[in-house]
C-alpha cells in the first residue's frame, strides 16, 4: 500500500487493460520497487508521455532517489538536467562525459549575456545603437548573444545604452550553461545527425558508494 501510495496508484481500481501509458511507467516502478533494489535502472521511461505524465514520473524518481540509486537514460535533456545530480554523455560507444551536473554547468559555464525586445523594431534600433556603442552582438532566433568583455564590462555598457534610450527588454540575463549546450559542446556536431544516445543521472547514494 505504501508503494502504491508513493506512485499515486492506491485508490485506482480500474483493470491494468485500461491504464494510460503513464499509470502504466507507475506501476512498473512500483512492481521495481517491491523489492527496494539498490540500484534502478530507466530506460526512456519518459519518451511517450504526455508533460503531465512526465512530470509525475520524474516527481516520483526525485522522491526515491534518497534510498535507490537510479540509472536513467533518455534523449529528453530538459528532463535529466531536472532530476540528475551526475551525468554520463555517451557518443559512438564511449563515455566522453562524467561528472556531477553542477560541476559541469561551471566548466562549459559561457561569459556572455542574451537579450531580447518585445519586437523586431526594437530589437533592430538597439542593434544600431549598439553598433555606435561599439558593442558586440550576435543573433540566435529571437535573442542576441552578447559576450562579455572584462576590460570594458559589456553588461554594464547594455544597460547604460538601454536606459540612455528607453527601451525596455524582455530578458537581460546571463547565458547559463544547459545539459543540451554541454552536450552539443562535447560531441561537436548537431542532435538531428547523432545516433543513440545516453544520459544516466545517479542519485545521492551514488556518492555514498562509489
């Protein structure tokens, strides 16, 4: 009953025919966890869910991750970089990647800034002003990519130029390191061309027993 409870599957009473896929993932983590096993292994557990199915799996490996060490592995990077605490990226058969996520954001870690307007004319006249303030830009879809210079404090230089003239943007933040910008880094080619791939987040216990 308590395993059922933890999965959110003790009140159900229907017949296991007529489970959606994600009452399904459930119960076979619950029928995995009979056992409390030391070490848990997923494969794609979240591929076909729907964001309500995937998020209340990943809820329930974050809630076991404290007693079982879970082995994941997906292609869903927005997922792995939610729950893992370390990463392993896999390419062509070999590991060109371990270490704890935190760690790894720090390491690819980029010195720039992305800003973005609410619209293409504002976007296009801070770009001209920028180019008076001697300020490099470049342009990924809606944003612009800033780098960040030391010497003359690019960030500082933006939001001068920005208050100068009046304008507003949506975001102004600091480009932080994703899972997918690592592992685009790492295997130096794009995600539509690569084969097979794997990330495995292990839980705390990992650092208990290795």
């Amino acid at each position: 009953d308590e395993i059922l409870q933890l999965v959110n599957l003790e009140k159900n009473t229907k017949k296991i025919s007529s489970y959606s896929r994600g009452m399904r993932q459930r119960l076979g983590l619950a029928q995995a966890l009979l056992s409390k096993p030391e070490i848990l292994i997923c494969d794609e557990p979240t591929s076909a869910l729907d964001p309500l199915g995937r998020k209340a799996f990943l809820d329930l490996l974050l809630a076991i991750k404290q007693e079982t060490t879970v082995l994941f592995s997906s292609h869903i990077l927005s997922d792995v970089e939610q729950i893992s605490d370390y990463v392993a990226i896999l390419h062509q058969g070999k590991i060109k990647l371990f270490g704890e996520m935190e760690e790894l954001k720090t390491q690819f870690r980029q010195e720039d800034y992305l800003l973005q307007f609410a619209s293409s004319q504002e976007t296009e006249h801070f770009c001209q002003l920028a180019k008076g303030a001697a300020i490099n830009w470049t342009r990924e879809k809606h944003q612009l990519i800033i780098p960040e210079n030391q010497t003359f404090q690019q960030g500082q230089k933006v939001l001068q130029l920005m208050a100068e003239n009046e304008l507003v943007p949506l975001l102004f933040q600091k480009n932080e390191s994703s899972l997918e910008k690592i592992y685009l880094e790492v295997v130096k080619t794009s995600l539509p061309a690569l084969g097979r791939y794997f990330i495995y987040p292990v839980c705390d216990a990992f650092r208990d027993k290795r």
